[in-house]
C-alpha cells in the first residue's frame, strides 16, 4: 500500500488494527482454552453419567457388570462399581468410592466427583439402582486432556484466520479514512506554497469531510483576504501617486525655472498640502502597524469620558463649522469615570468624528453622545447625517481600504484607513466598536461600548 509507511495515519491504524485483533484472538484463545477442558469433561460426566443410568436399571447388578465388565466398557478406561444395598462396594472402581458417596448413592441421590483411582485422576459418575444398591463408573481424566487437545488444535486455524482477517480489515478501514485526508493534506500544502481556487473532494468519513470542507472555507477565506490585499494595495498606490505626481511636476517646474515669482506662494501652498496627504498616509499606515505589534503602549487610569468627549468636540467645532454642519454633543450632567487609556479612547473617538465630518453633507447633523445601558456600561456613540452604509458595507466597514475602494469618485474620503484604525484601537483597550447602517439622524452610527477591563473600573465620581 502506497501510503503504509512508519509515522502515517495508514500505518498506524494497521498496526492499531492488528494490536487489537491480536489482542481479541489471544484473549479468545485463553478463554477457548480453558473452556474446551471444561466442555470435554461435561462430556464425558454426561456420558458417564447415561451409562450408569442404564446399567442401574439391570435386574442383578454383582452378575451382570463385575462379570462382563471389560465387554461393557470396552477399552475407554472405564471401570465399574457396585454398591450393594447392606452398603458392600466391589468391583475395578470400588476404591475411587469413599464412605460418603456411598451414604449418598444410597440414599437415593446421584453422585458426580473427582477420586484417585491407583496413580490416576478420574472422573468419577454414580447412580443409584432400583433394589437398593447403586452403579458408580469412572473415567481416567487422560481420556478427557486427549479430548480437549482436539477441541483446542481445532481452533488454532480459526483463531490465525481471525487476526489476518482483522489485519486485512484494519487495512481497508485505514485506507478509506487515509486516502481523503491525504488528499486534504496535498490541498493544505499547495494553498501554503500560494495556489488559490483549489477545491477539496469532502468524501469519507465524517470528521474526514469536516477537514475537507474546512480547507474548502479557508480556501475561499484566503482568496477574499488576498483579492482584499491587492485591492487595498492598489487603493493606496493610487492615493500615494497623486501627491508625488504633484510633487514631481512643481518640483521639475521650479528646477526648471517656469514657476513665475508671483506664483511661487501658490506652489508652495500646494507643495504643502499634497506633503501633509503622503505624511497622512505614512502615519496612517505606521499606526496601523503599531496596533498590531505586541509592544503598543496601552496606560490605563482614571479617566472622565464625558469631559473627554466636550474636549473632543470643542476640537472640531470649527471643521464642522468650515463644513456648515451641526455639531452637537450630548452628556449627562454627571461625570463618568473609567478606568481606561484616555488618549487612545480619544484619538478614537477623532476618528469617527473625522470619517462622520467627511461624508456628511451641509446641514447635516454630527453628534456625540456618552451614556449608560441598563447593564451599567458606557457607550461612546458618533452618528451623522450623511448617506449611510449598506448592510454590505457594514459588513466589511473596518476592513482597511474596503469602503474607500468601494466609494472612491462618489463619496468625499480619506485614506481609507481610518475605521480600520478606530477597530484596532477598540481591540486594544478592550472595548467593543460597533456600526449601524442607519441611525437615528440618518447616516452611519458608531458605537464603542466599554469592554471588561474598562468596565470593572467604571464608576461615578
């Protein structure tokens, strides 16, 4: 077989296979053992046992068996005894008899023992006879050890044709279930060494078709998460290649002398402005590459997530002003107090408050809002009135570059790495970030709920 070697799954259930089958045939073979002298000897007690019902039916037991004995008897090495009713035993067997089978034969009970009969082990039968007296037979036990030698030589071929049986079987049951996931496990490798749209035949048993699904989801998960990738990549090259061709072009201009001196504040201007979208970018992307490393420094202590949110919308009051919206903010009048990273919750919450001042129309509402659900936890909410998100779009809404590639030309955006951002953030200092297509003004709704670590020192001042 192809797949039987040392280590493999074929091998080892072979081996397992058989170790069991050797295991049931030796365990068989012990019992067989034992039981074919117990059988032996329950048949020869049996027929034993019929001779002596017999002869205790014959009208003068002394004439009849001490006389014809060896006739009767043949040449088994069966040997007889009669009881007499005043108690006198004669006869080749009267010394396997003993006072106590006598008192019992004559009594009128049937008697079933082991005696030394010279130098040998016999069976001893008896029963008792109608005018009083009683026959008693006797069976050297070498008659029997001969008997159960046949019964036991007879096994041995069953027994061997049992273990290569189980062995054959162990073979074929190892290869039904190898085979599928040998062919699982060649599908695993070619999706680590880069191939994608490979399908897994799920046949076989049933955990075999668990793996072989499991490949064929993650399969399908690794082609989205790649064609994500690529997508994203495209996105930012494309972004990043606007800037530098601006850059390129006024920096060729200026070498080569073209830019008037009255424009040169106007270049510089845009210089400027198309520098701070790469270094935006750069940050973007550092960041995101921060919130994934081990080390990103999280300092949690006492923080007032109302005055944080006041200090946050006082922050973009004037943007939202630039961009004729309506800010509002809506707190309790008591403090909230948690235990937290204060600067992170608040660079997260300028992130939604950025991406809901940028899609948002004029005069549309932004608002921010701090409460507590019945559960005792606290909730950041930012919500606008901008166009919304599909239940598409919520679905893959913190996947970086995802919404931006799907809106870019139609919709006013940034790096498309902001809410991937926010949702790192989120993970990190134990909070929860979720999305509503449609809230309650009308545009996307972001919600950060607090999560155990926050929680457990969240309290009123």
């Amino acid at each position: 077989m192809r797949h039987l070697r040392a280590g493999s799954l074929t091998g080892s259930l072979v081996l397992l296979a058989t170790v069991v089958a050797a295991t049931a045939v030796l365990l068989a073979g012990v019992a067989a053992w034992q039981t074919a002298f117990s059988n032996a000897e329950s048949q020869y007690r049996e027929r034993l046992s019929r001779q002596a019902t017999v002869l205790s039916l014959a009208p003068n037991l002394s004439v009849l068996l001490l006389d014809q004995t060896q006739r009767l008897t043949g040449a088994t090495g069966v040997q007889v005894a009669v009881i007499a009713p005043d108690g006198h035993v004669d006869g080749p067997a009267a010394r396997a008899v003993t006072p106590a089978d006598q008192d019992a034969l004559l009594a009128g009970r049937t008697l079933s023992a082991t005696a030394s009969l010279g130098d040998q082990r016999v069976l001893v039968q008896g029963h008792p006879a109608g005018n009083g007296g009683a026959v008693v037979l006797t069976q050297p036990f070498t008659e029997v050890d001969a008997a159960a030698n046949r019964m036991r030589g007879s096994l041995t071929l069953p027994l061997v044709a049992g273990l290569v049986g189980a062995a054959l079987a162990g073979a074929l049951l190892a290869r039904r279930i190898a085979r599928p996931l040998v062919a699982a496990a060649g599908v695993a490798h070619r999706l680590a060494a880069g191939e994608r749209g490979l399908h897994c035949e799920a046949h076989g048993p049933t955990e075999a078709r668990d793996v072989a699904q499991a490949l064929n989801t993650l399969g399908a998960a690794l082609e989205r998460s790649e064609q994500r990738q690529r997508d994203f990549l495209t996105s930012i090259s494309h972004e990043i290649r606007t800037p530098l061709t601006a850059l390129q072009g006024y920096a060729e201009a200026l070498t080569d002398g073209v830019i008037e001196p009255g424009q040169q504040a106007q270049v510089g201007q845009i210089l400027l402005t198309e520098t701070q979208r790469l270094d935006r970018f750069v940050r973007d992307l550092l960041e995101l590459a921060r919130l994934d490393a081990d080390d990103f420094p999280v300092t949690r202590e006492p923080t007032d997530l109302a005055a944080l949110l006041r200090e946050s919308a006082e922050a973009w009051t004037q943007r939202a002003r630039q961009g004729e919206l309506h800010l509002r903010v809506e707190v309790a009048g008591e403090p909230v107090i948690a235990v937290t990273d204060g600067f992170r919750v608040r660079q997260l919450l300028d992130g939604l408050i950025g991406n809901a001042v940028r899609v948002s129309p004029p005069g549309a509402p932004v608002v921010l809002a701090l409460r507590r659900t019945e559960s005792g936890d606290a909730e950041l909410q930012v919500s606008d009135g901008g166009p919304g998100l599909t239940e598409d779009d919520v679905r893959i809404a913190f996947q970086p570059g995802a919404l931006h590639s799907r809106y870019a030309g139609t919709r006013p955006g940034g790096t498309g790495l902001g809410l991937a951002i926010t949702r790192r953030l989120a993970d990190r200092l134990g909070a929860t970030i979720t999305v509503r297509g449609h809230g309650p003004d009308g545009g996307a709704c972001f919600t950060v709920t607090l999560g155990p670590e926050c929680r457990a020192g969240l309290r009123d001042r």
